[in-house]
C-alpha cells in the first residue's frame, strides 16, 4: 500500500516495476533453491569409538541423485548430541557438542556425481554421542536467503576414556604391579623374587651364589604359569553424591581405564564389573574396547551404596574404586585387592 501511495503521488510507475522485478527476483530464487536441493543424499562414515580428546577422520559424502541437472553450492552439517541415562544426577544431560568443527562445502556436484570430503573431528568429553540427521543447505543462486533441508540419520559413536595416562596412573603404577605380582607368585619360570630360607622350602629352589653372598641360606620365587587375571572393580553408586565430587569421579574413570589398558598390555586377562553390568574375562583388543565403552558411559548412581563383598566376590586379583571410606571395606576384599578411594585422588 506504501508503494502504491507513493506512485500515485509521484506519478511515477517506475516504482512498480523494480518492485515487480524484486518479487520475481525473489520467487526465482526460492524456486532454484529448492530445486538445488532436491534429490540429493548424504552420508557421514564415523568410528564405532574414539578416544576422546583425540582428533580423528571423518568422511562427508554427498550424492546428487537428479539424472538431468546438477547440483550447486551445496553445504553439509550435523550435530552430535552427547547422551546420558535419564537415571544419572549429571546436570549436563542437555548438552549438546558440535560434532563439525566446519562445514563440508561442495561448490559443484554433476549429475549422477557423489563427493566426499574428509573433516578432523574431535568429542570434548567422554560419553555416547548420537547423530540424529544431516543438514544440507545452499544459498544458490543469488545468496539472498539460505535454504535448508534436513536428511535423518541415526549414527552412534562412543567417546572413550581419554588414551593418554594421567600423571596420576604413574603414581600409582608401581603400587598396581607390585600388589599383582605378589598376589601371583608361585612355581613357574619367572624368576619373581629372592628371600630367606624356610624350613617348610624345597632345596631345589635354593640360590647358592645369593647364599655365599649373605652368609644364609636364600631360595628363589617364581612367578605362575598359569593365565593371569585381573578383575576391575568399579563402584559408582552412593547416596551423598554432590557436585564437588565430579572432578574426582572422572580422575577415577580414568585411571580405571589407563590401567586396563595397562594390564592388557601386560598380556593378563581383565574383565570389568560394576553394579549394573561386566564383562568376560578376556585378553583381546574387543574385551579391552567393551570394558572401556562401559567406562565411556558410567555416571554416578544416587542410590544406596552397592554391598562391595557381594560386587568384589571374584577369586582373582582386583581393582576396586570405591566411594566408601577406609574402614569401610570387608576384610576379604582388602586382602585380595588394591584398593582406590576416588574420593580421596
């Protein structure tokens, strides 16, 4: 009505016509728009887990499907949003983190064509995350308005427990080996250790030069022969959980996760339990993966604290975190196990 007032007044039709132009102007452009983005998929190829933290490769592909006519000045993005279980108390249930660090563009796509390009991504934090669909946008062809059209996916990735030892793991490294292998020593090949004479020993066992050397009588330890095992204990439920003990807790998981892959190497057989799952016990890379996608996800549980002798009952050696105090854990497992207080790293 403003336009029409104004060309009366003014006598002047020429307004009409740049409006008219400007309309048409508009309309072929939507129209192009979204004829740019008809018919055309896209693909993203993701691991099954990464360790967080850690870049890694990520392939885009776009495909345009169209057999006559191709596709121009095309973008491709997508979100990752990190999934908690609605049973956690983690206040950051809806956070969501950017899975593209940029936008994959691809200027020209010919008929029948399919282009892909490679993106460096990183996850910020442990966790599972899920890619719920892909966005694929243009401006093309005059750039006035962005066009946008969405293409469900469903793509899940595991974001592991951070690969690189805390300095924390280190530290307590020495403590882990020296409590395993004297929890396995025996009657094998290894030599484990050299100590005093018993009466209750065997006199093929003895070390005369370390006898000559001491002026007693030493005999020699050897480590088993049999398949070692190790089993990881990790309790993450307690009824006092407050929002000081978050840095702790995750200190703990990975430290729960360094020495898994620590023990792994040590060519031991681990397994993981916790009050709600566990693994088998296991010495390949896939019983280590399926251990470390348990840790990627675990949150604390405000429940009750898990009876520890009840979670800690396997008869090998364990490592156990705990959220308990000193004076509360059973005799049974403090003699079989090293024990964390999570609270205390």
């Amino acid at each position: 009505s403003i336009v029409a007032v104004a060309a009366f007044n003014t006598g002047n039709n020429l307004i009409f016509i740049i409006l008219s132009a400007a309309l048409a102007l508009l309309a072929v452009s939507e129209c192009l728009s979204h004829w740019n983005l008809r018919r055309l998929s896209a693909e993203i190829d993701l691991p099954d887990c990464v360790p967080a933290v850690q870049p890694f490769v990520s392939v885009l592909s776009l495909h345009n499907q169209r057999a006559w006519t191709p596709a121009f000045s095309c973008s491709l993005t997508g979100l990752l949003d990190r999934v908690l279980e609605p049973s956690t108390i983690s206040e950051q249930q809806n956070q969501t983190a950017g899975m593209l660090s940029q936008s994959a563009y691809f200027p020209f796509l010919a008929r029948h064509g399919r282009s892909r390009y490679s993106l460096w991504l990183q996850l910020p934090q442990r966790g599972l995350y899920r890619l719920n669909r892909l966005e694929v946008s243009t401006q093309f062809p005059f750039g006035f308005v962005k066009k946008k059209r969405g293409l469900p996916r469903n793509v899940e990735l595991t974001a592991l427990p951070e690969a690189e030892p805390p300095n924390e793991f280190f530290e307590m490294l020495p403590l882990l080996n020296g409590a395993f292998e004297s929890y396995y020593k025996g009657s094998g090949s290894d030599l484990h250790s050299i100590r005093d004479y018993r009466t209750e020993d065997s006199g093929r066992f003895l070390d005369w030069k370390a006898s000559a050397k001491t002026g007693r009588l030493m005999v020699r330890e050897f480590t088993k022969e049999d398949d070692r095992k190790c089993c990881f204990v990790f309790d993450n439920s307690l009824s006092d959980f407050q929002e000081r003990d978050w840095p702790a807790f995750e200190k703990a998981v990975r430290l729960c996760a360094s020495a898994l892959r620590h023990f792994q190497e040590m060519d031991c057989e681990t397994r993981l339990v916790t009050p709600l799952q566990s693994t088998r016990y296991g010495q390949s890379e896939s019983a280590l993966i399926e251990s470390l996608k348990i840790l990627a996800v675990i949150q604390p549980q405000q429940v009750e604290a898990t009876d520890l002798l009840a979670l800690a009952a396997e008869a090998s050696f364990k490592i156990v975190f705990t959220a308990g105090g000193r004076g509360q854990v059973p005799t049974a497992v403090w003699n079989s196990a090293h024990v964390v207080f999570w609270r205390e790293l």
